[in-house]
C-alpha cells in the first residue's frame, strides 16, 4: 500500500510516523512545499524573540532523520497543485519539474495561511508574517538589524501577542492593533482586561476596536492608517489577523468544502474515497456548542493525524477524532492565559444557556512567598450542572488549572463534580481548596441557590432597587468601592448586621482567597 501525505509539519508528519509503527511494510510519502518538514511552528515567535536562540532547534526532524528513524520519503519542495481522485493520482511540482503520482490512501495536513486583509499597501516589502521557518529567521535578522525600530502588529490574537511581546524585548517600539473590541477575542473581555494590563506594562501600545485602513510605503519606513485616522509610522508590520485553510489545490478534486475547510467524518475521512484530511483545514465541530468551524491549534493536528493513521491501516478499529474543546493557551509578559470549552459569544450562539462564575483565589497557598490572584471564569449549565467553558489568567498555575478544567469537561462532569477532584496539593503549588475545587463549591452554592449572583452588567439595576453592602477586606474596600455602597468588612458584620437588617441587599463580595486550613 502507498500511503502518501500532503503537508509534513504537525498532522501530517504525525499520520505518516504512526502509519509507518502500524505497518512495516507500507509505502509512506511525505511531500512538503517548504524546505522544512517537522519544524516547530508554535516556537517561531520565540526565536524572533531571542528566547530561542539556535534555530536549527526549531527544526524538530529532517528528511534524513525520518528515514532512518522511520523508513519515510520525505520530500520537500514538493508542491501539490491538483487532486484526480477518480485516476488516484496527484499533481506535483518538484525541483525537476512537474510529476504525477499515485496514492492507494492520501492525506491532506496543508494547513492554513495568513488571511490577508484586501487593504491598500498590504504587500509591502515591510509587512512580514510568522507562518515558516522562513518567516521567523527574516523577522530574526531584521530585528537584529536595527533596535531602535519601530515595529506594527496587525492583529492580537494568540499568536499576534506572541510576535508583540517578542519584538518590544528586543527593544522595538511596538504597536498592536486589534479590530475586535479586546485583545484576544476569544477571551472574555474580563481575563482579556489583565492581559492589555500586562502589555502596557511591557510598553506595548494598543489601539482596539478599529481596523488599518492602508500600508502607505514611504522610503524609511511605512505608514499604518487606522480608520480612526491614527497613523503609525513603522519600519516593520508584521500581519497576524487570523488564518483559513490553505486548500485552494483542492479546487476540482471533488472533495467537499465547507468555506474553504475540508469537510470530514470523525475518522477523518473526506468526501472522497481513500482520501483523509486533518489539521488546520479541516471543519471541526466543537465539543461543547456542536459549532462547525476550523481549529487552528497544534494539539488537536497532531491526535487526528494519528487516529488518521490508525483509520488507514486498521479500518474498523479505529478510535473516532474526538470533537475538539479550543484548548488553548498564551504567555504575555509575566501573564499566562488559558481558555477551554465555549466562551459566552459561542455560547449565545449555540443557545445553550449557562451560568458565568467568577473566582478570584490564589495561585498557591496565600502565606507562601509569591502568592498573587489569579481570576478564573466557569461557564456552567443551570439545567445539569455540565462544566461547559472555563478560562483563567494569572501569574502561574493557569495551565494546570485550564487543563484540570478541560477534563472535566471532556468527561462530562458537573460543577459538583469538580468539588472532589483530588488535586495535588503543596504550599508552593496550590491551596488545600484548589481554585478548581473552589470553583465547583461556589458553582454548587450558585446552582442550588444558596448563593445568588448579580454580575458587573446589572449594576444600575442593582443599585437603584438595593443596598449595595461592600464586605471586602479595607485593604479590598481602599482600593475603590461603588458610589453609594454601605462598607462593612465581612469581619465586623455580625457586630454591625442592625445597619442593614430589614435592607435588600446586593453584596460586594470578598474576592481574596478562602482562609488558611492550617495545613
Ligand atoms: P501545518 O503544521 O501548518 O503543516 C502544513 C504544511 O503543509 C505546511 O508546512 C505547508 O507548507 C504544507 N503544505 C500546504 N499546502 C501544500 C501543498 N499543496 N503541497 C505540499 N505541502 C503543502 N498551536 C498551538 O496549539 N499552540 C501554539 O502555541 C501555537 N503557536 C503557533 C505559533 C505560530 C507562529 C504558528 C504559525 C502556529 C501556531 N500554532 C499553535 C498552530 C499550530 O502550529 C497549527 O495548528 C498546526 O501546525 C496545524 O497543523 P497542520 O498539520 O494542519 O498544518
């Protein structure tokens, strides 16, 4: 059998070396547009950054390594320009010329490209995007060139920041602009808030809510025009607005797209006999809102080209792609942030109804060295108590507490459920009550009513029908309270409780960490 992969980074090399541990016998070609097969695409923005400094580390395997480790023919700077899938045959530009080749199964692993924004000047030789290894050795050596740039980055997604924090640590004075109303835009606007904190902190500028308009090329460097009529002089843009599927090769193949992604079954089957697809350019459907859309993250390429793999040679018994959760995570400065399930955009879509909670607890024991807030947001069903979405940012511990979290939700366990959870627990590392643990008792309290919430929207209506009684600690109540609101710490309310006895109340309530269990 000939097995032959289209695209030799994330899913696509990780189809081919699990076809390959399946089956000794088989025929594995790996064709590859760029000059790089298995290079470490999530790295890029660190060796602009200097992090990384070796960049032939980001090259994680190369054509000879895979052939000794794993017997596969890996060819780069073969481009796959049309499909016959009636003929099983591909068209292929190589080095030599144009070539046709055969496929007894083929797998698609192409991958998304930068979305290009149709505005005037967008192909200025200034504008750099971060896709290939290519793209980050460019931004590498121009940023070396010269440290007192000023550079412009379109875009603050994950990966936008990521190329935002990396350029300002080499000196560049950078500008981040981001159409949406919030960096991040998946992120709730709450945990989005600390994240702009930390890029002001950093010295990044940032203009949201309003898009580039034009590029003016100018002879030192360009000009950024933002529809506000701002205009940000730079010598260096980097585009970051997003990406779509890269399967424009596939037009009159037959496969079916769905706006541009391919369309597949939960083995990763395409529309087309023998033909599979994985990755960046396939249409998932979420595991929490049934939304169908492409999921541009490592983890979830690297599982399907595998279970791929698994469909090819042992069909029958393969484990189905699991619908993915949108786990993802990013570093900004000393600030992590982490997202998993639906947001409360996706889930007003979906018309799933949920409960927000919000948690402001410690990273770790509040009287080991170091101990700072980190903020959480739970989305839960009222109707059955299903963990549908959570997302943190704090100092540390984020991933931990996202990926506890992500698990939950894949087993399908309730708020209540997180309450037994047995986490790991040490002062450095956590609390007896983990933020997790707290998240499934203030959730509980919320579902079975003992608590009732009012949230920050609500507070006109809040304050023109109650008493706004503030019970933070006076440290909490100095640094800013609501205008009218009755202060009493929680720690003098018993003593005081005749102040408000026949009020209705709406509490402001302590958000520092439970009190130490003297363990
Ligand atoms: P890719 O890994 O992009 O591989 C596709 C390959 O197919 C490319 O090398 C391309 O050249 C090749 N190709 C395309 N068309 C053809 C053709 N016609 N013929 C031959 N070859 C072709 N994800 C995370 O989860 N966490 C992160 O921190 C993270 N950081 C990222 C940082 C950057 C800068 C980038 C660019 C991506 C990052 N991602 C991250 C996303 C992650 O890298 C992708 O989701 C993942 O690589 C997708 O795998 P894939 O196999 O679908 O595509």
């Amino acid at each position: 059998m000939r097995i032959v992969v289209v695209g030799g980074v994330a899913g696509g090399m990780s189809c081919a070396a699990r076809a390959r541990r399946l089956d000794e016998s088989a025929e594995i070609i790996v064709l590859e547009r760029g000059r790089h097969v298995s290079f470490a695409n999530c790295g890029l923005p660190y060796y602009v950054g200097g992090e990384i400094t070796d960049s032939a580390s980001l090259l994680v395997q190369t054509p000879q390594s895979l052939r000794a480790a794993l017997n596969l023919d890996v060819r780069t700077n073969h481009e796959v320009v049309a499909i016959d899938t009636a003929r099983r045959t591909l068209s292929v530009h190589t080095p030599d010329g144009p070539t046709e080749l055969g496929y007894d199964a083929l797998v698609l692993s192409p991958g998304a490209t930068p979305v290009r924004p149709p505005i005037a000047g967008i192909d200025s030789a200034r504008v750099h995007t971060v896709r290939s290894v290519e793209d980050a050795l460019a931004l590498r050596e121009r940023v070396l060139a010269g440290p007192a740039d000023r550079a412009v980055v379109l875009g603050a997604g994950f990966i936008g920041l990521e190329v935002a924090e990396a350029l300002a640590g080499q000196g560049l004075g950078v500008t981040v602009v981001e159409l949406a109303e919030h960096v991040l835009p998946p992120l709730e606007r709450e945990i989005a808030f600390h994240v702009t904190g930390e890029l002001h902190r950093l010295g990044i500028a940032l203009h949201t809510g309003v898009a580039a308009t034009a590029i003016e090329p100018g002879e030192r460097n360009d000009v950024v025009r933002l529809a506000d009529g701002t205009a940000l002089p730079a010598e260096l843009v980097v585009l970051s607005v997003g990406v779509r599927p890269d399967t424009d090769f596939l037009t009159g193949s037959g496969i079916v797209l769905e706006r541009g992604a391919i369309v597949v079954d939960e083995h990763g089957r395409t529309s087309e006999p023998s033909v599979w697809a994985v990755g960046d350019a396939v249409t998932s459907v979420h595991a929490v809102t049934q939304a169908r859309r492409p999921v541009a993250l490592a983890g979830p390429a690297n599982r399907a080209g595998r279970l791929v793999a698994d469909d090819i040679v042992r069909p029958g018994s393969a484990r189905p792609i699991t619908q993915p959760l949108g786990t993802a995570i990013v570093r900004v400065g000393e600030v992590t942030a982490a997202m998993t399930g639906g947001n409360r955009a996706e889930l007003d879509r979906s018309g799933l109804p949920y409960t927000t909670l919000h948690l402001h607890p410690n990273q770790h024991a509040g009287y080991f060295p170091g101990a700072r807030q980190l903020h959480l947001v739970l989305q839960v069903s009222p109707t059955d108590g299903r963990v549908l979405g959570a997302q943190a940012v704090g100092p540390d511990g984020i991933d931990k507490r996202i990926d506890v979290l992500a698990t939950a939700i894949r087993a399908g366990l309730t708020v209540g459920d997180l309450i037994d959870l047995d986490l790991c627990y040490a002062p450095p590392y956590g609390q007896a009550k983990d933020a997790v643990n707290l998240a499934g008792m203030v959730g509980s309290n919320v579902l079975d009513g003992t608590l009732r919430l009012w949230y920050a929207e609500q507070v006109r209506e809040v304050v023109d029908s109650a008493l706004v009684l503030d019970v933070r600690t006076p440290a909490e109540i100095a640094s800013g309270t609501l205008p009218g609101a009755l202060t009493i710490p929680h720690t003098e309310l018993r003593g005081r409780i005749s102040e408000v006895r026949d009020e209705v109340i709406a509490c402001l309530l302590y958000t520092s960490p439970s009190p130490r269990d003297g363990l």
